[in-house]
C-alpha cells in the first residue's frame, strides 16, 4: 500500500492563514487534494514539488544525496536527523516500497548477492558485529561506493571487507551480505 505523495525537496512549506510550517524531506502528503492539506482542523496549502513513490533504482542514489551530512540520530527518519536504517526505509519509500523499520529486519527481504561486483547502485548492503547480529545498513552507490548514516549521512569505499571509513581510514563496518529488493 502506498502512502504517497511525499515531500521532495530538503525542506517544504506548508501555509495557513497563521504560520507556516516546514515539512521534512520524506513527509507524507496522504490525503493532499489541489495542493490542500489537514493537519488536525487546519487547512493548509504545500509548497513544493511532490514525487509519487515511482522513482526508479537508478533515481534513488541521486535523492540519496539530498541526505547527505544530515545527523545520525537514532531512531530518524529526516533530514533533521537519521540512522542508517531509517535512511533506507526513507529512499525506498520513494521507489514505492516499503520495508521494515530495522536493519536486521530488513536483511530478511529480498535476493542476496554472492560478491560485492554484483550490486548495482540501490542495492542494500548489510553489517554485521562480532556475534553476527545485524547492525548497519547502506544503500550501495556507483564506484564501489556506499552511502550510510555513521555519525551523520557520508560516502565510504565499500569492498568485500566492509566499508572504509575515510576519516579514520579504518574498516568501521564488516560486511555480510548485499540484497537486491529491487
């Protein structure tokens, strides 16, 4: 079931007769009819583009961008402050799928990858710890690249091993396994 449209510009105004208000990258729009929103028993009128839920996988690594630097916060799912799992769940929303809100319960859809040089962009990389729990998503870029929320949204190298954290230049994730949900 679609929730769409959704916001899609970094931020998005809503207008009333008092003050406006601003809409995150990502906000539901349901129930929008000639660019008319309620919030509660207000009328509000949005500002701003809209995109459907149809934007393909090769779409999705460009509005991956829009997140970039954006905090890590747990539990997230803006560009106010995100984790790695809400940033997943927020791009794929676009693409008109959803999927769940964890990393590990998200390691459960889709087809799994035998090497790293079989992902395309938009693919999901997953990592785990030590006990081989899940614990970190990323959404798979052009150039061996992956883009996740490690202290805030950023690009790393990703190879067989994990993802290389260029700050430190140290391996901050190890790798388990890379899905095709798309």
């Amino acid at each position: 079931m679609k929730e769409g449209p959704y916001t899609s510009d970094i931020f998005n105004m809503v207008l009333s007769d008092e003050d406006p208000i601003v809409l995150p990258l990502g906000a539901s729009l349901s129930g929008m009819n000639d660019f008319k929103i309620r919030f509660g028993d207000k009328k509000f009128f949005y500002e701003g583009q809209i995109e459907e839920g149809n934007m393909t996988k090769d779409e999705l690594t460009s509005l991956c961008k829009l997140y970039m630097n954006t905090p890590y916060l747990w539990g997230g799912k803006s560009n106010f402050g995100i984790d790695c799992s809400g940033l997943s769940q927020q791009v794929y929303k676009y693409a008109g799928v959803q999927i769940p809100r964890d990393a590990a319960q998200q390691a459960e859809l889709g087809e799994a990858l035998s090497f790293v040089e079989e992902a395309e962009p938009g693919d999901l990389a997953f990592f785990d710890n030590s006990e081989g729990k899940i614990i970190h998503v990323g959404i798979i870029m052009d150039g061996n690249r992956i883009i996740h929320a490690h202290g805030k949204v950023r690009i790393d190298p990703l190879d067989s091993t994990g993802i290389f954290n260029t700050d430190s230049q140290l391996y901050s994730h190890k790798l388990r396994v890379i899905k095709k949900i798309l």
